[in-house]
C-alpha cells in the first residue's frame, strides 16, 4: 500500500513540477519536500493546504482515496467527451483510456524540469 509520501510524489509528478516547484506552493524548501516524499518527516497541516488549493487533491494524499467529483464541477467539453465515451463499446473504451493515459505522461514529460 502506498503511503502519504508516494502519494505526494504521484501527485506532484501528474502536475509536471520539481520538488523545488511543488514545494514553494506549499511553502517549503525543496529539502522539506523531499523529506515529505521520503516518508522522513509528516506534511503540516497549512502546506497540504495550500496544496489544496492548487488542485492538488488531499484527501488521496491523505487517505489513498480520490475525491469524488461532482458533475457539476465539468464544463460543457468534458460532459460531451464522457457522454461520447460511455457510449463506445468496451474494447474502444479500454483503446481511449491507453491513449489518454499515454497522451498524459507525455504531457508531464514535456513539463518535466531538464
């Protein structure tokens, strides 16, 4: 089971950004994040915080589970793309989210730090 370190990490890394980045959202250095990371030293309370408010989502980084999202909260091209895939067969559905997910790392790859 992965614990509140690796998911920070996992978190930062689907964001695209250094320790030294994620860290100065929550304001830390970028030892202090790795240390997080490391399972070395516990997050504060006002840097998970301040992570929140980044889109990072703290109860996964917390808990292992994903804050559920509301309908409510997807513009008009997000409903239509899940309305479209909902409507695939099972072997198509499975087809966009391999390219989804491939499309996604590398767009974290473009963002990494050289």
């Amino acid at each position: 089971m992965k614990d509140i370190g690796s998911r920070l990490k996992e978190e930062r890394k689907s964001l695209g950004l250094s320790q030294q980045e994620f860290g100065a959202i929550g304001g830390v250095e970028a030892n202090a994040q790795g240390k997080y990371e490391s399972g070395e030293r516990i997050p504060r309370s006002d840097y998970l915080a301040a992570l929140g408010k980044k889109g990072v989502d703290v109860l996964y980084v917390l808990s292992g589970v994903r804050t559920p999202m509301s309908a409510e909260s997807l513009n008009d091209e997000e409903r239509a793309i899940i309305t479209h895939y909902r409507a695939l067969s099972e072997d198509d559905r499975e087809a966009i989210s391999q390219l989804a997910t491939s499309l996604s790392e590398c767009a974290v790859d473009a963002h990494a730090p050289v």
